[in-house]
C-alpha cells in the first residue's frame, strides 16, 4: 500500500472513532417497569415525572418497558427472566416478591425497588448503608410496625369493636411478619383476630362470607399487590358488609374504604427515578443507600364514615393529612 492511500485510511478511521463513541453515548437506556401489582397510572406517572426532572423523555430518550403480574405471584419470575432477557439497563419494581424474583433472575442488570419492608430481613440487600449487590431503593416503612398501627388507628375511629378480621395473602412472602405484628396489637388491645386468606380475585366473595359468619365488626388488609389491585372490589364487599377497614395504601380510602394509613406510593415512585438516574450515569447500586419514606399519610373518608354510622372525632381528622368529602 502507497503511503498516500495508508493515510488516507488512517484519517479515514480515526474520523470515524468520535462518531462510534457518539453513537455509543447515545444509546437510549431502557428501564424496566415491573410491578407484582396491577397498572397505576398515577404511580407509573410519578416514576414519568421523576424521570422527566433529571432530563429523561419517555420516548426521546428513555424506553420504558411495563410488566405486571397483578397479583398473580406465580408470575414473578417469568415476568422477572423476560425483562432480563430484554437486556434492559435497569428494573424498577415495587414489593419484596417481585424484589426477589428479579435477585434470582439477573446478578448483573441492576434492580431498583420502591416498595420494600425490610430488604435486610428479607435478604435482598446487605445493609441500608451498604446494599451491596445489584439491588437498591426505597422502603414503604422501618420495619412491619405500620400494620399494627392501622390496628390501633380502626380502634380509635370506631371505640368499641371486638372482632377483627384480616384479608391476608400468604402467596406474598411479607404476609408472615405483616400478619404477625397484626395479631399483636390486635391481642394488646383485647381483640379476638382472625386471618382469612385471599390468594386470588375469586377468593374475595368466600372471604367475605367467612367473616360475616365469624360476625367481624372491624377490617384491616395486609399490605399486598393482589388486594391493591382488586381495591374497588375489596372496598365494595366491605361496605356492603357495613365492615368499617382501614386499609395500606390511600388509593383504598379515594376508591371508598373508611381510611387508610401509609406512605405515598407516587412520592415513592417519583422518587425510584432519581436511583436510576444515578445508575444510568455509572453509579453502583451496591453503593446507593436505601431510603425510607418521607411521610406517612393518613386519609380519611367522610362520605364512607356516614354511610356506616360513624363519627370520626375531632383528634382522629385533626392527624388526618386529607379528607374525603
């Protein structure tokens, strides 16, 4: 070869090494979006706009790819291998079930959970301060604690009740401690406590069944993705039941349930976004400490209180975060 036509080539290849790094540096990341819960439209659209205030576009640049068991937690790990083999550059999920099933699936693609209890407990992470592998995020509270102060707060709205009836999941691994600290409190508070299962949405008419027989006067629901997603359902029998609940999450009191006791799940997930902003900048999840939510919200549905014969005091709506007219 001439020396002419041989720097000809070379200048020719070097031209084109900024342009493979820009094309590189560009590749849109895809995001993972995977819920052992039903769709959400204003959780996902937190996530959106968490995404949007560190400067990712759905559909400029950023994909995200949606999967959801609703419930069906037999599902989790197909679900969970589908988007590794999509080869995704990071999973955002909620609870510890689809946690879990991503943990068993992938030890590289990182894993951004929002919904977690106790990830140490539950051995999806090492520490809060030091996750350690390739998963990291947030959790819905310190610990199962909350379940047993939804017991306390139906006390307080309703005065005397003695019978207390628990809609429990036990396809979903939290349900053990949840229930256990449930049944605690309840004990505390001299109050006979029955758990009835609820493994699918077909399960819901012969659960309620059962404890109108077993003659329950108060309600509370297990933090789950299968209950949450059938809330209206769940809100629905338990009016018709006159059962006064207190529920996890607040999407339960907008859907009709007397009231609910928990964190924002859209502030949750708005806040999962700036994880995987870190992460798609190079950031390890090893390295990214757990949080824990900011605020615990209680909402309280007034129109639900009057439909069932209740007053609810003036210190119970003096703590109330909301009230639903």
């Amino acid at each position: 070869m001439r020396r002419r036509e041989f720097v000809t080539l070379l200048g020719g290849v070097a031209a084109s090494w900024p342009l493979a790094a820009r094309a590189q540096s560009t590749k849109v990341p895809h995001v993972g979006f995977f819920r052992q819960a039903g769709p959400n439209d204003k959780q996902l659209d937190a996530f959106r706009d968490g995404l949007r205030a560190a400067g990712y576009i759905e559909g400029q640049n950023i994909v995200i790819e949606q999967r959801y068991a609703a419930g069906a937690y037999e599902r989790l790990s197909e679900l969970a291998r589908e988007l590794v083999n999509s080869n995704v550059d990071v999973i955002v999920v909620d609870g510890t079930a689809a946690a879990t099933a991503c943990k068993n699936s992938t030890a590289t693609i990182p894993v951004v959970f929002t919904l977690a209890v106790d990830p140490v407990a539950d051995e999806l992470v090492a520490s809060f301060a030091r996750p350690g592998g390739n998963l990291t995020g947030l959790t819905m509270a310190a610990g199962y604690g909350l379940a047993g102060k939804r017991v306390e707060l139906l006390k307080d709205i309703v005065g005397s009740f003695s019978r207390l009836a628990v809609l429990s999941n036990p396809g979903n691994p939290p349900h053990v401690p949840y229930l256990r600290e449930t049944q605690r409190v309840a004990a505390a508070l001299g109050l006979d406590v029955q758990a009835f299962e609820v493994r699918a949405p077909n399960d819901l008419p012969g659960a309620f069944a059962a404890l109108a027989d077993w003659h329950a006067n108060g309600l509370v629901t297990l933090t789950d993705g299968m209950l949450f997603s059938q809330r209206d359902r769940v809100v629905e029998l338990a009016l018709k039941s006159k059962l006064p609940g207190v529920y996890p999450e607040a999407e339960f009191a907008v859907a009709g349930g007397l009231a609910s006791y928990g964190p924002s799940l859209p502030d949750l997930f708005r806040r999962a976004a700036g994880y995987v902003d870190k992460i798609l900048k190079g950031a390890k999840p090893a390295d990214l400490p757990i949080e824990q939510p900011n605020k615990i919200d209680l909402v309280v549905n007034l129109k639900t209180a009057k439909a069932l014969g209740l007053i609810i005091s003036t210190p119970v709506l003096g703590r109330a975060d909301e009230v639903i007219e």
